[in-house]
C-alpha cells in the first residue's frame, strides 16, 4: 500500500518536474519521501526541484542523501551551487576536493568545473579559477558541458585583464555552435 501511494507521488512529482513547475514537484516529492526514504529517483528529483525554488539547504540535504544512496556524483555541481548560495564557501571548497578523490563522468567533472570557478571568480580568486576551469586545449566538437567551461575561462580570463585568451574562448565557442543561447551574453564583452 505504502509502495502504492509513493509511486504514485512519484509519477506527480516527476510529471511536475518535466513541466518545470518545481514548487508542485516539491510537494509531490517529499510525499513520495515519507513514504519510501531510499528511493533513490525520490531524492535525486526531490533535491533538483528544491533547488530550482532556491530552497538551497533542503536541496543540499537531499542530493547528499542522493549521492551516498547511489554513489553517484552527477550532481556535486549543484551541491557546491547550494553552499555557494548559503554563503558557505569552505563547504563549496571540501565538496570541490571530494569531487576530486571521488571522480565522476567527463561532464559532471566539466559542471563542477563551472561552478566552482564561478564561485571563486565571485570571490576574486582569479589565479584559483583558472586553474580549475582553463581548458587542455580547444576541440572542434566539444560537449555543451565544455562550451560552459570555455565560457566561464573566458569571464575568468577577462577578469585578469587577458582578452586576447577571452577572445579566443568566446570565438571557439561560437565555432562550435553559435546557436548557444546565452553566447549574446558574451558579445558585449568581447567584440
């Protein structure tokens, strides 16, 4: 009866989710929850919806819970995105080394990348950011995860004053698919 009711709330949750109405997934979710607590699938939507109403530390319960349930370390992007908007910096430090002992797939290593030198760009650690985020060297094909890790070195490289590396980012992004949408953002501040 209780397996019942949970997936029930799932489906919701998750039909919510899909129409990016994450204050009613939310809902939906954290009945699933009481309900079935190791699920999974629960935590993971449950900790993204949370996040997407900015209820960051909720979110962050949730997707540690997810990542010790499943070892998966798919979501440490939106774990540091969490601290930094908590203002706990040191906790947006340690889960970037974790990410580090722990390793995880190409992208989820380029969105923790981007978030985390985005966090140290707010702090005005340049010379930090950039070792986190500079790129090995610029491919033809890259995946969007780089393009967004090419974006963040060129604000990085801008920052230091190094626009002729900025430029170069925002061109290769641009050569890869200028159809990005947030590539406008960066016209302004390298054309």
């Amino acid at each position: 009866m209780r397996r019942d009711a949970a997936l029930i709330e799932l489906e919701a949750g998750i039909s919510a989710f899909a129409e990016e109405r994450f204050g009613k997934a939310a809902g939906a979710l954290g009945k699933a929850k009481e309900l079935a607590p190791r699920a999974a699938t629960v935590r993971e939507l449950l900790g993204l919806s949370l996040y997407h109403v900015e209820r960051w530390q909720e979110a962050l319960a949730e997707l540690r819970t997810y990542r010790r349930l499943t070892g998966t370390t798919d979501h440490m992007a939106v774990e540091i995105d969490c601290q930094r908007a908590l203002g706990r910096l040191d906790g947006a430090d340690r889960t970037w080394e974790l990410f580090n002992e722990l390793g995880g797939s190409n992208e989820a290593g380029d969105e923790v990348r981007v978030v985390y030198a985005s966090s140290l760009l707010e702090r005005g650690e340049y010379a930090r950011a950039w070792l986190v985020v500079k790129p090995d060297r610029l491919v033809a094909q890259p995946a969007p995860s780089m393009l967004r890790r090419w974006a963040v070195a060129a604000r990085v490289a801008d920052a230091t004053g190094d626009r002729e590396t900025a430029r170069r980012l925002v061109t290769a992004i641009r050569d890869a698919d200028p159809d990005v949408p947030w590539l406008a953002e960066y016209d302004d501040l390298f054309t």
